[in-house]
C-alpha cells in the first residue's frame, strides 16, 4: 500500500508470517482523531521488537502515518497494517483515521479485523462519533477493549476518564467495562503533575514499573495495596459475573480466595466473547527508552483475550449469480475465499490490494477469480474476471516485504490486480464466490471539477476512474442535465485528499467550480403560440408553420404531445418533426435555460409548401412556436425535492429540526432509533442541502448522519426564482 520504498527506523528486515490461523490476531485501532493511535502502533511496535526506534508522527517517519498528504496534514487519512510477532503470535495492526471523512477507511479496518481496541485521550475524552463506532461493534458482537492514553498530559485523569468510559460504553451493564490495572504516579513536579511511571495488576496484585524505560516488576507497598482494594473487587465480580462457572460468584461471595489463573481464563473468555471491555493505560516510552507505560499488557491482552480468525463469523457468500452458497469457515485447506480492503497504487509496483483471507491460502502467481458487484451507483461496474496474482507481501511503513503466501485469517499485499477494487472478492477460478459487501457510508457532499488544462483534459477520465475504485466512499457523477463531471465525497478534508491525490498520483490537475443543482421550467397556465419560418434566398427556400397550444401537466408527466390537426395543414410527414423541435426546445429551456417539464403540447394547425416544406423547416416552426407561448405566460421554475432523514443524539433534535425549518424544510416526523437518538424526517429542496454534510457536522459535533433521496421536483418560490432567472441571464 505504500507509494514510495523506504524502512522504517531501526526496522527489522523480515516479514511476518504465521503457520495456522490460531497464531493470529487481527486488531483494529478506533479513536478520534488526536487520541494517539499512531503514537500507540509505534510503541507497540517497538515493545514487540518489530523496530529499534519508534518513529514520530511530526517527522513523517511513523509505520502507520507515511503517506506525503499525512505527513503535510499531521494526520491519518488512510488505513494502514503493521504487523507485528509477540510470544509467537502475529499480530496484524490495522491503525485508521479519526477524522470523519475517512469513516470508509474505518470501515475497512473493522471488516478486516476480528477485535477493536478503541484509543481514549486522558486529555480529550470521548468523542460522539467514536461512541457512534462502539455501537456498530457491539450490533455485530465484536470483542472490544479500552486503552487510555496521553496520560503524560498534565490534566491527564485516569479515574475520571475510566468512569467516563463506563458511562459512554457501558450502557445497561457498566460493570462490564472495567480497568485491568492502575496507574502509579511518581512524585508532583513544580507544576504540581504527578508523573505516571508505572502500574498496579488489580488481579495479579503486582507493580509493573515502566521508570527505567523497561518493565520491571515488584511486590506493592503497604501503602499502594489499600488503592487497588475497591478497583480489584469491582474487576473481580464483574469477570465473575461474565463466567460461564455460575458457581463462582456463590464462593466468592462466600469468602473464598479466586484463583488468578481461573479468573484470567474467565477474562480473557468474556473478552473474545465481547461481553467484557477490559480498560488499559498507556504512555510513550522516553528517548531510548524500548517500552512505553501499558504496552507489554496491551500485547499480552492482545494475544491472550483477544479471539483468533477461527473465532469469527465469516461473512455470508454466494455465487456471483447470487446463488447461496456453503458458510465458509477459517480453514486454510478450505476453498479460497479472500476481500480486497483496500486499493493503492505505487509509482513503480502498479495498484496494490490489501486484501484480507477468509478461507482457503493465497499464493503468489496463482489464478484467481475477481468478482465486483453492488456498486454501480458509485461508478463501479459489475465484474467477473480471473486475474493472476502477483507476488504477496506484508506492508511495513513504506516498505513491502515478501510473502510465501497468506493463509486464511492472515492479510496480505497483493501486486498488479488490474481489476480487483476494494470490495470485490478474490477466489478460486474453478468455484468462483462473492462476499456479502460491508456498510460503506454514502457520499454527501458534491464537488464540481473540470479539468484545468487541455493536458489534464485527456487524462481526467482514467484518473478519476482509479481514484474511486481505491475509494468506494467516493461517488462520481457524469450529470446529463447540468453537463458537470461531480465528486461525491463524505467531506471537506476526504475532497482535499482526493483532488491532492489526483494531482501528485495521476498527475490530472482539476479546478472546482459551482455545483448545479438540475432545475426544470414549466408553464404556469395555458398558452398558445405561433411558429413560422419563412425564408427565400434563391434555390430552395425553407417554409413552415405550425399553431401549438401548452398548457401545464401534474409533477412528474414530462411532456405529451398530441395531434389535433384536421384537413392536411400540416403534413403527415412533418407533424413528427414539429415534435421534435418542440422537444429539442423544451430540453434547451424557454426561461433560464433549463429543461422544460411537466406540459401537453397540442399541434392544432399550421401549413406547408409542396416544394419549400422539410423536416428541419417544421423543427424550427415548432421550437418557434413553443418559444413564442412561453412569452405570453409565466414560466415557473422547479426545483428538485429530497427526502432527508436525520439521525441525531436526543439532546440535539430541537436544532436539527429548526435548522431544517431555515432550510425551507417540511419536517414530516420523527420516530426514535435505539436508546438516545431519534430519526428527523423532512422534505428539503437540494439548493438548501448542497453542503448540509458539513453543517450538520458541525452542529451535532460529530454525531449526526443523514441520508436523501430524491423526491420530485416542485416550483420554487417566486422571489428566489427571479434571483436565479437573473444569474442565468447573466451566465451565473
């Protein structure tokens, strides 16, 4: 997935690989933005001894943070695998931005992935649209934990924070979200900052001491045992409460001593079963340092409670017919079964696919089947086509490393698949399947491009055709009534990547220009009007004339046109041709220059020359006819109508309905969805929610969703309509 080939700091030099999907663990970071999810990789990776020095994210030089528009933007945007070795377990880390414009790269990490591990900022707290994650995690059963971080920030509150998680993700039950240890402060500073330099076990009832840069461990002192007492008992009847042993609860209530291992065992069970969310700490490492504060236990959760692929469901598959075909199970002798999750194209390797194996074993060279369906909407056709595969690799940073091959559960890089685009399924050429796609957020917010030169012209269309098939989050859009090439994305910063990617990838430099919103005319009441085209200019001359009467049809008729001539005047064999002018001015408009809708045009006369009368003469007299009953009556313009449902926390439905009220809405209903949060139903003209991905952003900080959908069109009021009658006359 890399664009340039580079090593990491200190990075070791060979690939990680494991012999049976057991030995593998599959874990995907969540968090806002901010919350140091980056920071958290390179210090897992350092712990791990995948490298000899954590890279910074300021510098660019980070495993998971190395693409240019990263290292410009000082943020994720794209997702990103780093696998690391621990105890003889690999460990695929799937770090993904915070930010929600790239919402579709998180999307993509949690379908490749068997576990989350949601990164919480002591410093920040929890954002709203990272508890909107948790809740999708938990509509599937994914096993998630909780890792606090910046706890090396002065208002940094490990307590307060833990109890804030509780009552974010905790819902019903938030016993079921409880830390595994405590920090260990050291003395104040001038600041009056304790620093934290090491942790408490609250089960192991041990000191884990991070102050000299590596983990040390020791008996707590009296003075630290009284701490943890409360935090213990609380952690122990929860594991309890979650262990398929009922007895246990009665001997502890009982006064019996636990066993550790019993209660490790019955911890780590719940976790993989996802109805327990074990909350760790976390802290970089100093300079020099090899173990930042909480990470050996983060590993040690990791390869110890979080599930193995064969623990997870495997999505649903079919025939590309769609033919239901056998569940798949995580079997390596299994039939091949593997997901493109994401699509990147190197300078010098071609489009490289990060796919992750479900079933069956990928190797390099072989012939697979490709098959894409589902997202025609987005510009993506429908394929089945066998590719050959190129050669597997693990990415590391920059860097791609070789690959024997990629068993089921693993991930791997795969080279030069022309044709493969993210979502689409990689299988056996002989048993050829198709995978049940995951949810991909829809794209809200257009943008207008043409292409800034007569060079970018010519390499526009197979630019932007790459670009959205490496991003199914991305729409576009050839519109045939405003004859404007649209880019559907899911915000400002995802529009910025894509336009920065299409110059310093493929080389295409655009311009954005006003978005159009398609608009129709229509007459306001009957009219009639009289064509005739009438020239000589020696040879043959051009005569015709024709009498039409309009009047206006409900929403949605388009234009009828009937036939009423009596007597011959108009020639059997011209009265289609004055259909056809009329309908060619009616696609060209009479008012503003949009399309004409929604009208019966009846021919009721006219007359022909036996020498001088044509087809093109009746065209023209039946445009001019049209032209000249527009002149005689008001032409109203309409305007198009979606349906727009709002989804919102509680607390932020009064505005959401005022602000759609001020967008000349119709709210038509609200209904609640789940705890907390309530579907807003309205009726909004497209003018009014051109940019509406945004502002409802920043109105619901983060939280609100909406959809739309095209309703029809409607007349627009007749103070705006004159506002846009006159941009149209002046070529706005």
């Amino acid at each position: 997935m890399s664009e340039k080939t580079s090593t990491h700091p200190g990075a070791a030099r060979r690939a990680s690989t494991a012999g049976q999907p057991t030995d593998l663990r599959n874990v995907v970071l969540v968090g806002h933005s901010g919350s140091g999810k980056t920071t958290l990789v390179e210090a897992l990776a350092l712990a791990s001894g995948a490298v000899n020095r954590a890279g910074r994210v300021e510098d660019g030089g980070c495993l998971s943070d190395y693409d240019e528009i990263e290292h410009r933007q000082q943020r994720s945007v794209q997702l990103s695998l780093v696998p690391v070795d621990w105890g003889g377990i690999k460990i695929n880390i799937l770090d993904t931005p915070g930010y929600a414009d790239f919402v579709g790269e998180l999307r993509a990490g949690l379908r490749a992935a068997d576990a989350a591990l949601f990164v919480v900022s002591a410093a920040d707290g929890v954002a709203g649209a990272t508890r909107m994650v948790w809740d999708e995690c938990a509509a599937v059963g994914m096993p998630r934990a909780l890792v606090i971080t910046h706890l090396e920030a002065s208002r940094a509150d490990f307590d307060a924070m833990t109890e804030h998680c509780r009552a974010a993700f905790g819902g019903d039950d938030p016993d079921a979200v409880l830390p595994l240890h405590l920090p260990l402060y050291g003395t104040p500073g001038a600041d009056g900052h304790a620093p934290v330099h090491g942790l408490i076990g609250l089960l192991s009832q041990r000191v884990y001491d991070y102050s000299s840069g590596e983990r040390t461990e020791r008996a707590p002192t009296a003075d630290e045992l009284p701490r943890i007492e409360a935090a213990r008992a609380r952690l122990i009847e929860g594991i309890i409460a979650e262990s398929e042993d009922e007895s246990l609860m009665d001997r502890y209530l009982g006064g019996e001593e636990m066993d550790i291992k019993t209660l490790t065992r019955d911890l780590e069970t719940a976790v993989a079963r996802g109805t327990f969310h074990p909350v760790l700490a976390a802290a970089p490492a100093p300079e020099g340092a090899r173990h930042g504060l909480g990470t050996l236990e983060l590993l040690e959760l990791i390869t110890g409670g979080f599930p193995t692929p064969v623990e997870r469901e495997a999505p649903a598959v079919t025939s590309p017919d769609g033919a239901p075909r056998e569940a798949l199970s995580c079997d390596p002798d299994g039939p091949l079964a593997a997901e493109v999750v994401k699509t990147s194209s190197d300078p010098y390797v071609g489009r490289i696919s990060l796919v992750r194996v479900f079933s069956g074993t990928l190797r390099p060279d072989e012939t697979v089947h490709v098959s894409g369906h589902g997202l025609e909407d987005r510009g993506h056709e429908d394929h089945d086509v066998d590719e050959r595969v190129g050669a597997l690799s693990a990415p590391f940073g920059k860097q791609q490393r070789p690959l024997p091959q990629a068993i089921a559960g693993d991930l791997a890089c795969v080279a030069k698949l022309t044709r493969a685009e993210t979502g689409d399924t990689l299988s056996d050429k002989d048993n050829p399947l198709l995978m049940e796609p995951w949810t991909m957020p829809d794209p809200l917010l257009p943008v207008a491009i043409q292409a800034h030169s007569k060079a970018d012209e010519d390499k526009l269309s197979q630019g932007l055709a790459r670009l959205v098939a490496e991003d199914p989050t991305m729409r576009l859009e050839h519109h045939q009534d405003t004859h404007q090439v649209v880019l559907w994305c899911l915000g400002e910063a995802h529009v910025d990547v894509a336009l920065e990617r299409l110059r310093t990838r493929y080389g295409v430099q655009v311009d954005t220009v006003a978005h159009k919103v398609s608009l129709r005319e229509t007459f306001a009441a009957s009219s009639a009007g009289r064509g005739r085209h009438v020239k000589q200019s020696g040879g043959h001359g051009q005569f015709a004339i024709c009498a039409i009467e309009v009047e206006p049809l409900p929403g949605g008729s388009g234009i009828e046109f009937v036939d009423k001539v009596v007597g011959g005047a108009v020639p059997r064999q011209f009265i289609p041709s004055v259909e056809k002018g009329v309908r060619a001015q009616a696609a060209r408009g009479v008012a503003a220059g949009y399309p004409l809708v929604d009208i019966r045009v009846t021919l009721l006369d006219g007359k022909a020359h036996s020498v001088d009368s044509s087809d093109a003469a009746f065209q023209m007299a039946g445009a001019l006819a049209l032209r000249e009953a527009a002149g005689d009556v008001r032409i109203d313009l309409l305007e198009p109508v979606s349906e727009v449902s709002v989804m919102v926390p509680d607390e932020f439905v009064g505005q959401v309905m005022s602000d759609l009220s001020g967008r000349r809405g119709r709210v038509v209903g609200t209904e609640q969805s789940g705890a907390g949060r309530t579907v807003v139903r309205a009726e909004v003209p497209e003018i009014e929610i051109d940019r509406y991905a945004i502002d409802l952003r920043s109105l619901s900080h983060g939280t609100g969703r909406f959809s739309r959908t095209h309703l029809r069109h409607e007349p627009m009021p007749p103070q705006l309509a004159d506002k846009w009658r006159e941009q149209a006359e002046n070529g706005g």
